[in-house]
C-alpha cells in the first residue's frame, strides 16, 4: 500500500520587534492616514531618513546664500559708513531680539517634538499623531513671536522716522542702510512667517508621518537661521552707528 505524505508546511521566518522607533513589519504604516501608494515606500522615496536629508541639503543651500546676501550688505555697510550721521538706534530693537530668541526655543522644542520616538512609532503604527499634537502648540506659540516681532520693527521704524531719519532721508545714508538691512530681513522673517501658517494649517492633511516632519524640520532650520542673521545685523548696526 502506498503511503500518503503530507507535505511539510515551510517554516515561515519569524521578524524580531523593530529598534530605534521603527515597527517590525517590511512596509511601515503611514500613520493612521490610509492608503495611496504606500506599498513603494522604499522605492520612491529611498526611506524617511534618506527625505530628510535631501530637503535639508535644498535648505541649507538657499540658507547659505542668504547669509552670504546679507554678509555683502553690511560690508557695504561699513565700507560706507565714514562720515555718516550717527543715528540712535531704537531701544525697542533690544526688546524684539529677545522676542526673537525667545521663538528660536519654541520652533526647536515643536522640531523635537515630531521627531520624538515613542510618538513617532505610535503614528507609523496609525495610533492617531501625538507626535503632531505635542508640536502644533509650539509651532503657534512660535508664530505668535514672530509676529510681535515684526509689530516691534515697525515700531522702530516709525521711532526712528519721528527722529528724522525717514527712509527717503538720502542726506544721512546711515538711517537709509538701517531700514534696508532692518527690512530685508523682515522680509525674510515673513516667508517664514508663512511657512509656520502653512504647517498649523496643513499638516493635519498629511497622511505621512516622515512629510509632517520635514516641513516641520524645514521651516525650523530658516527661523533658526533668520534669528542668528539678526543678531548679527544687530550686532553691524550697533558697531558701525
């Protein structure tokens, strides 16, 4: 009589608990957002760390040259500056830096705060976005900062044209480099002004984790960059007044 075997099921290999806030499956979850393409994860984006650090060498690249803009317009600044007319600066201007800095510590803790590990696992594992939710009040707290500010340039603005020195004063080039650089950098503190808009807005929109934390990581790299850039404007405007 011919015997019947039955064949051996193969032993299905066994994946240890993922490390270092990773969930010990191949494909990550998206973080509680369902689908759209998840499954080329790998392929299409080379993982979320290989994302982070193509966005943050763009960064960099475009904050670089921004320093370098404004290395140039103070060194034109101080090769101009013999026989210009003193101008008091404004003591509101003290004021606004610590302002200022003080939004530098609240953009940093909203940037560790996505990155925080146990929360991080919990949105890949779609448990709901406690990382999100732990760095949207700093994100708030930040923009609110940054608009009083920019309200406080104005003020010194306005100080310093009741003193005479209005921008179109050409007779005292010292007041009019004072408003060119004070505004350039405005300027550039309002783009990131509207990058922090566009995170409390628009993060909540995203499914992925590893996007909510590079738009985060991005606009917290140009605030940190636009502050030390006002120091040391200031620091160009108190040593060649």
């Amino acid at each position: 009589m011919l015997s019947t075997f039955t064949p051996i099921p193969a032993e299905t290999e066994r994946k240890e608990p993922g490390i270092g806030g990773k969930p010990p499956v191949d494909r990550r979850p998206t973080g509680g957002g369902g689908g759209g393409g998840d499954d080329d994860w790998d392929n299409n984006h080379g993982g979320p760390g290989e994302l982070l650090q193509r966005v943050r060498v763009r960064i960099f690249s475009i904050l670089a040259a921004d320093m370098l803009f404004f290395a140039v317009l103070v060194t034109v600044f101080f090769a101009r500056r013999a026989g210009m007319r003193t101008v008091a600066l404004p003591h509101i201007l003290l004021l606004n830096t610590i302002f200022l800095l003080a939004s530098s510590v609240t953009v940093e803790l909203a940037r560790r705060n996505i990155f925080r590990e146990i929360d991080v696992l919990e949105e890949w594992l779609g448990m709901g976005r406690p990382a999100l939710r732990r760095a949207l009040p700093w994100l708030g707290a930040t923009l609110a900062l940054g608009l009083i500010f920019l309200g406080g340039q104005n003020i010194a603005w306005r100080q310093l044209s009741t003193q005479g020195f209005a921008f179109d004063h050409f007779s005292t080039p010292a007041s009019y480099f004072f408003y060119l650089i004070t505004g350039l950098h405005a300027a550039h503190l309002a783009v990131g002004v509207l990058a922090l808009l566009l995170c409390l807005t628009t993060l909540g929109l995203l499914k992925r984790v590893e996007f909510r934390q590079v738009a985060i990581d991005a606009t917290a790299w140009f605030w940190h960059t636009m502050n030390l850039a006002w120091v040391l404007l200031l620091l160009a405007l108190v040593v060649g007044q």
